[in-house]
C-alpha cells in the first residue's frame, strides 16, 4: 500500500467516525467495515481493533445481531484486545446466548 492510500483509510477512518458521532450509524458501518477489510490485510492491529470496537458499536445501534456477535468475536483475539477486554466482550457474548430462546436442532 502506499502511502497515499493509507492516507485515504485514515481521512475514511475520521469520516466514520463523524458519522457515528452524529448518529449516522448505517453510514458509519458502510466505511468502517471497508476500513476493516484493509486493516486487517495490513495487520494494523492496535487501528483494527479500534474500528472493530467501532462497528460493534454501529452493529448494537442498529441492531443487527450477526454482525454484533461477528465483531464481538473478531474482538476476543488477543490481537485486539488486552484480556479484561475480552472477558468483557466474551461475558457479554454469552448474557446474549443465555437471553436466547433455545434454536431446533437439524
């Protein structure tokens, strides 16, 4: 990547951030989760999981499920995140699976 393009992510980056500041959660996500594919690809860790805090953020205002477990999941990495933070996020993850209604077995 060069260096014009990471500057592209990071103005990208604050874009999102305005838009989730301002409420905007669907746009939000529409960027952090573009930011998020690129991030990853570089192994921007310590950016990665800002965004991923991000997106898990978006995922619970607009309450879309699979996307809150997929980034709560993506945080349980010790990549990005320090232990109490993911016990959090892991403590979280399973108050939602015991408020679940039990799913049929195939």
């Amino acid at each position: 990547p060069t260096k014009r393009s990471r500057s592209i992510f990071f103005l990208a980056a604050q874009m999102a951030e305005e838009h989730m500041h301002s409420g905007n959660f669907e746009m939000a996500k529409r960027f952090f989760e573009r930011i998020c594919k690129q991030y990853q690809k570089e192994r921007w860790w310590f950016a990665l999981a800002h965004i991923e805090r991000s997106l898990r953020t978006c995922a619970l205002q607009l309450r879309l499920l699979p996307d809150f477990i997929d980034t709560s999941v993506a945080l349980l990495s010790s990549k990005l995140s320090t232990c109490p933070e993911a016990e959090a996020v892991l403590q979280e993850l399973l108050s939602l699976v015991r408020r679940a209604p039990p799913q049929p077995l195939p």
